[in-house]
C-alpha cells in the first residue's frame, strides 16, 4: 500500500507507518539536518529535500495514504501562538497535497494547542478543508469567508465532489504504550466513497494500572528491582489516593497494562560516562541543572514530552530525575527509546540538534499503532470490492 509522507521531520510516522505495512513511495522535508537523518534510514531515492511549497505531485501516482506533521509552531502552548498569522502553518499545503494525490486516506499529527479556544474558528476551518478539499479559496478571498462556505457545502447536502470522513482526537501516547506522557491531536480522513468507519484504537495502558503496580501489589519496584530504600514513600495524599483505587478497583487491577516508565525504557543501557559504555548514540553530556517548573523526568514515571523548543532545546524537559533528586540530560539513544525508535534507527547531528529532531517526532508505537489500524480498514476495502467484482 502506497504512502506519501509530508513535513517527514527525523521520520517516526514514517517509521510507525513503514513497520504497519505500507510502502513510502516519498517522504518531503525541507529541513536539511532531518533530511539528513532520513537518509539513513529510508532509501535516498525516496527522500525530497525541498519545499513543500514547490513539490511537483504529478511525478507520484495511486497514492493510499498521505501522513504528516505540518510544523506545529504556530499552535504551541510554548511559541507565539499566532496561529493562522504565522508564515510556518502548512495545512494549506497539507491540504493542497490531498486535492491533488485524492489518496484513500490521511493521517496528521499536530501540537495539544490546536485546541485551544483562541484557534476553535481556524481549527474548525482546517478539519472542513480536510473534508471538502476540492472547495478551495478563492484568490482574493479570507479565510473566514472561505470558512463560510465550507459550512454551507457541509450542512446542504447536496456536495458530490472528494470528501474525506474526518476523525480527531486529542490522544496521550502514554495512554498506548509509549513511555512519555505526550498529548498531541491526531487527525484521521478516509475517503467517503470507500464506506469506511473509523474510531481511534483502543486505549491499551493507563495511569491507575502504574499506580496500583507501584503502591498497591508493589509489582512495579520487584519486577525492576528497585531496592526497598529508594522506592516511593506514600505521603499522605497519596495514601487517600491508594485507598480511592481500592475501593474503586476492589481485590482486582484495572485491566489496562500499567504506563511504561522512564526507568522500563533505559534499564538495560550502561551508565552514559561509565567505562563500559561504548554506544555511539548514548554519551554524556554535563550541565544539566533543575530548576522551578523544569525539574526534568522522575525515573518511575512516563517522561515529560521531549520537546524541541522554539530557540533551541528546553533541557529542564529533557533530563532525567533521579530518586535521590540528581538530574542529568537524556542521551540521544535514550531519546530515541522515550519516542520509541528502535535503537538503529539513526539520528544525525550533534546533540542539540539530535534532540530537536526527537522533539518534533511522532513516537514510532503510536503511529504504528495507528497505522496497523488505517492498513486493516483500507485492505478490508480493497478486499471486499474484489469480492463484489467476483460476485458480480
């Protein structure tokens, strides 16, 4: 199944979206040092370095899936916030590469703050271009104008042009297995004459499951070996909430698997400035410090978000909390294993730019679980049409 990436970055839902089964026939990044990660990774004559404004679509044909991650700098909690304003919102381009590839499905990922009530018009305007791609704006026309009749084509009835069924939700990696508390809005479209339903996959892993592993069964600190003097002590709210998930859960666990933790994801690599260390990937590095608001990742619970920052990276969010309060910064591989990426998957450039191509990543599980999902209901499509050719 044929796959078009945009706005690939250092390429995990490419990666996720590779490993579901489906072939990426492109992958289009404008960024050189992430193109430069991409190569490594995927064969080069697959890779587009260029502007996703100037991309000729005609030089790819039967695309089934078009996935991306349009720059989400203009939707951070943590940038300007400026939205529809700022030179860097590609949805447009997005949507350009929709109306034109007409691919059975997309899929796109994108920053919590798309949700905020400030962008609710713009955002509601994006997921109607998304359905309706082929009403485009006209040349002298605004948005918001645009935006009106997108919702007269949605709510007449009578519109027979490409349409796309469109799903969003805002998702928690952690809540799917990925040990980094992540919530980014997944956008989902599959092409309406298929006759698809669509719904999230279920969620797999909980925050209740950790607790009662950790604080109730003591499982959690056994089964990682964590010796009885640094595990976590209950204080005093956290005995009211030990005794709220017993009477909630009683004698039996919540069903879900307990969150993945920091500790899980890097237990079995050698300390970074140890002797024994010799992966390339996992050096380390000094001068990581905790300060108020930015006191890094505790060890016994899923990581704080990797992030990129705006200027650079933030390192209070990328360090690791010790039980004893010591802090360091995450290694690169250690990065990797927080978004998932196996442990050869190559990330190029030095350390800082490593983790900003961490930061903007899609971690690989999630996307592959998505991705697992959309490759099952677009070949059950394929399938069942074939079916009908033979009946009839």
């Amino acid at each position: 199944m044929r796959s078009l990436e945009l706005f690939s970055g250092a390429g995990g839902l490419a990666e996720g979206l590779k490993l579901a089964g489906f072939d990426h026939v492109g992958l289009l990044e404008y960024n050189k040092d992430a193109c430069n990660t991409l190569r490594y990774n995927f064969p080069q004559s697959k890779i587009f370095e260029q502007d996703i404004k100037t991309f000729d679509y005609n030089q790819l044909d039967k695309i089934d899936l078009i996935g991306g991650g349009p720059p989400c700098q203009p939707f951070s909690l943590g940038g300007k916030a400026q939205g529809q304003n700022d030179k860097r919102d590609m949805f447009p381009y997005a949507i350009n590469g929709i109306r034109r590839l007409m691919p059975k499905a997309f899929v796109f990922e994108n920053v919590k703050g798309l949700l905020r009530q400030s962008f609710s018009s713009y955002f509601n305007y994006v997921i109607l271009q998304l359905t309706y791609p082929e009403v485009t704006i006209s040349q002298k026309e605004t948005w918001k104008s645009h935006l009106e009749r997108l919702e007269k084509t949605h709510t007449s009835g009578f519109y027979l042009g490409l349409k796309y069924n469109v799903v969003y939700r805002l998702i928690n990696a952690a809540n799917y297995g990925v040990p980094q508390k992540r919530e980014r809005v997944v956008i989902v479209g599959i092409r309406s004459d298929l006759g698809l339903e669509w719904s999230f996959p279920e969620e797999t892993h909980s925050a209740e499951r950790l607790f009662w592993d950790k604080f109730v069964t003591a499982e959690y600190w056994d089964k990682n070996c964590v010796p009885i003097n640094l595990r976590e002590t209950p204080n005093a709210n956290l005995i009211k909430k030990i005794d709220r998930l017993k009477n909630q859960f009683g004698f039996f666990p919540p069903e879900t698997q307990p969150w993945m933790t920091t500790r899980e994801a890097i237990n079995d690599l050698p300390i970074p400035n140890s002797k024994n260390n010799k992966i390339e990937d996992h050096v380390y590095r000094s001068g990581a410090k905790a300060y108020p608001g930015h006191t890094g990742s505790y060890i016994d619970e899923p990581s704080k978000t990797i992030k990129a920052g705006d200027h650079g990276v933030p390192g209070g969010e990328n360090m690791i909390r010790f039980e004893n309060g010591e802090v360091r910064y995450f290694t690169i591989l250690e990065a990797k294993r927080i978004q998932t990426f196996p442990d050869d998957y190559s990330i190029t450039g030095s350390w800082t730019e490593g983790m900003r191509q961490l930061g903007n990543a899609v971690p690989v599980k999630l996307s592959n679980i998505i991705g697992k999902e959309l490759h099952r209901k677009l070949n059950f499509s394929k399938s069942f049409r074939n079916t009908a050719s033979v009946s009839i």
